[in-house]
C-alpha cells in the first residue's frame, strides 16, 4: 500500500491542503486502463487503486473535498453510470484509515450499480461516504448540520452525476441540511415531500426475499419461523414489525446496543424474542439455530471463518456487501448447503422509493408497490425464485447468477440521456473542479 494510503482520513485532508487544495479525484480512462489523479503527487496511490481487483472496478471516478466548515473528508464515489446518474445513500463513519474508507466507498458504490441494475432503475450505481472524527452519536447538533450542509454544497459542485440518499449514520434531518443546499438529493423529509426514511419499504423487500428462499425450499411461510436477526437499527426493528405480523414465533436478536433490544420489548411486548450482546470482533447470533439468519448491519459479516458457524440453512438480510469477499465466500456457504439470498436483490426498496420521489408521492404507489408482488418478472419475490432455479439447475451459487444478471443489466444506456453520468464526469475533469484552493 502506498503512504497515502495509510494515513488517516483527517490526515489525508491536511496532505491535502499542504498541496495548497481542498478536493481531489481519481477518474478511470477506459482508453488507456488507467486512474487519471487530479494531482501528480496522487499517482502513485492511483497505481494502488488499480491494483486493487477486488474492490476497484472501472469505478467512473472517486471525488474527495475536505468540508470547508468541519474538515471532515466528504466523498462521492461513481461506480458505473450507464443506465444514468450515479445514486445511493450517504453513509457517514469514523473510518480509522484512509485506506478502508475508500474500500467502503468503492464497493458500496458497485453495490448500488448492481441494485439499481436488478431492480429496473434508470440509474446508475454511486455513493457518498464521509469520514467524520466522532462517531454520529457524539456529534453536536450544530456540527452535524454543518457537514452534511457542507456535504450538499459538495454535491452540487458535482454537477448531478450523484444524487444522494440515506444511509447508515444519516437521517431525515440530515437529509434536510444536504437538501438545503443542493437539489441532487432525496429521502427528504416528507414535509418536504420527500419519501423520508427508506427503513420500512426496505424491511418489506427484505422479507419478501425470505418467503420466496422459503417457498424453493419447500418450507412453507414465514408463519411459526425462528428467525435471528443481527443489527436493530431502523431496518432491524422495521423487520420486527413485519415479521410480527407474519406470526413468527421467535425473534433472537443481536445489536451493539443493549437498549435498541429493551426498546423492541417495549414494541412488541407479546414477541418471544431474545437478545445476544454482540461485540465488534464476535457476535454469538452467528451459532444461533434458526430457520432464516438476517443480516442488517455492517457488510463483509460473512467469511470462511464465519460461515462455518452459521447454523440457519438461509441467510437473507438487508446490510450492503455481505460477502467478505464475494469471489469465494459465497461457494463457502454453497458448500455448507446455506441459501444465500444476494443482499443487493432485496434490499433495493429504499432506492426504489428514492428513484420515484421526483415523479410525485401516492398512497400505495403502483410502481413501488410492484416490485413487492408477483406479476413483474423483476419484483423481488419472482427474481429470487428465478435466480435460486438457475443457481440450482447450473450447480453454481445465487450470488454469481444474480451478479451476472446485475452486471448484464448495468451497461444497458439510459433510453433518453444515454451515457450522460460519464459525460458529467468528464465535464467536472476538464473543467477544473479539483483546481480549488485552501480556505
């Protein structure tokens, strides 16, 4: 790894204004099969970014700018904007490196191209990370309006070759503060009409992929299940809920945090449920016998260390980049004969309400609501049946048949504007944008 890699992100932005600047980028020059950095001194990390096959992929560009107000390090990552502007959630963490948070960037923006691609989105896939020095729960108010302010500013310099959503160590508030200064954004607040928090569709797309693992299994519904569920922030306990209403009859649950679980008691008082404490490095839900084990927090849970104590014959969840490493932890679970349901299958309903919300906000909304049914080839239910048959019929996994399909359906042009995210890019290259100077 180079040196530039190494440093911290609050390093990196005082590397940074020691060139005398305050953004930065790495665009990829599919004619060359190179990284154009925005500054020489930067090449050599480009290098390593291109060395990376496991996580770079042809990314269309990488943008970094340090916020003018905080300091914090705001990126947006572009993965692959065929089908048109790149889109995906904001995600805000303390990244102890530089190094992991452009790995988190770069997959969770290939992610997104996958998701949009699966779930018939003229979108392409992108998204924004920042990397502040405090976790979002230390966060004063007033700081956290001034970066994700900050952030929206950002993302109007970019020229709409991102537009930006919610994700984990985000809120409606804060998507609030990006909107007020910029109109490349959604999940807004519905008072702004927005379509506000994207927890609750999400949950619902979730469970919808654990019916139809059940239904190629033979197992009938979810009704009288055991189901173990890791992470109970908004789509944890979202998931709760509609799993309650499907009569499971027991919930066992990790979190970090203790008191997510004595607020779901609260909710549900009725609901067996039981909580595992889990740590950072351990988390006991993994060796928890269930019917299904539900992924809802941090990616990468699943390695070949970790698979082998899986004891639930499906695995199907909502957290991004569940695979550590997708090329072979997911023949890890194959051969231990789990189920694995591609997360970027069904944890697309946030994006889909995301990608309507322009188009005017309805009760019941056909066309958010057809991707939770059975009459479109490509809503949830139907597409894991689908993806689960082949998988089987070729002897391969679901991952690799999904991930053909994603990548396939990726590099469809947008009907109208054709390949208008890379043109964007090109257009903030040659004009300049990384030529700002220190406050």
């Amino acid at each position: 790894m180079s040196d530039i890699e190494g440093l911290t992100p609050r390093g990196f932005c005082n590397y940074l204004k020691m060139l005398g600047r305050t953004r930065a980028f790495f665009v990829w020059d599919g004619i060359s099969g190179q990284i154009r950095s925005s500054h020489p001194q930067l090449a050599p990390f480009a290098r390593t970014l291109l060395a990376s096959s496991r996580d770079f992929d042809e990314h269309e560009a990488i943008f970094l700018e340090v916020s003018p107000r905080t300091g914090v390090l705001m990126g947006a990552f572009v993965h692959r904007t065929c089908r048109g502007q790149g889109a995906g959630g904001i995600r805000y963490f303390p990244y102890d490196s530089l190094g992991a948070y452009l790995v988190d960037g770069l997959r969770l923006a290939q992610g997104m191209t996958l998701k949009n691609a699966l779930a018939g989105l003229w979108w392409g896939g992108a998204k924004g990370v920042i990397s502040g020095d405090l976790g979002v729960s230390q966060l004063s108010h007033e700081t956290r309006r001034k970066i994700f302010e900050d952030y929206g500013a950002f993302l109007s310099g970019l020229s709409g070759c991102y537009v930006a959503a919610e994700d984990v160590g985000t809120t409606e508030q804060d998507m609030a503060a990006v909107f007020a200064r910029t109109r490349f954004t959604t999940c807004i607040p519905v008072e702004f009409g927005g379509s506000g928090n994207p927890s609750f569709p999400t949950a619902r797309g979730v469970v919808r992929g654990m019916e139809a693992a059940l239904a190629h299994q033979n197992q009938g519904t979810l009704r009288g299940k055991k189901v173990a569920i890791q992470g109970l922030g908004h789509v944890g306990q979202a998931l709760i809920r509609l799993l309650h209403q499907r009569g499971v009859s027991e919930v066992v649950a990790s979190d970090l945090d203790p008191k997510r679980a004595n607020r779901v008691r609260q909710q549900f008082p009725e609901l067996r449920l039981t909580f595992r404490q889990a740590e950072r490095e351990w988390d006991p839900l993994l060796e928890e016998p269930a019917d299904i084990l539900s992924l809802n927090a941090v990616g990468g849970m699943l390695n070949e260390a970790n698979i082998a104590r899986i004891r639930a014959p499906i695995v199907c969840g909502a957290a991004n980049n569940q695979l550590a490493d997708p090329e072979v932890d997911d023949q890890f679970l194959h051969n231990r004969q789990i189920l694995y349901v591609p997360d970027f299958v069904v944890n697309r309903m946030g994006i889909v309400c995301c990608a309507d919300e322009a188009n005017g906000m309805l009760v019941d909304d056909p066309n958010i609501e057809r991707h939770l049914g059975e009459a479109w080839d490509m809503a949830i239910y139907p597409l894991i049946l689908r993806i689960l048959q082949q998988a089987e019929a070729k002897t391969t996994t679901p991952h690799r048949i999904a991930l053909g399909l994603a990548r396939e359906r990726s590099r469809e042009l947008h009907p109208l504007m054709g390949h208008r995210g890379y043109q964007l890019v090109q257009g903030l290259v040659t004009q300049g944008w990384a030529d700002a100077t220190v406050f």
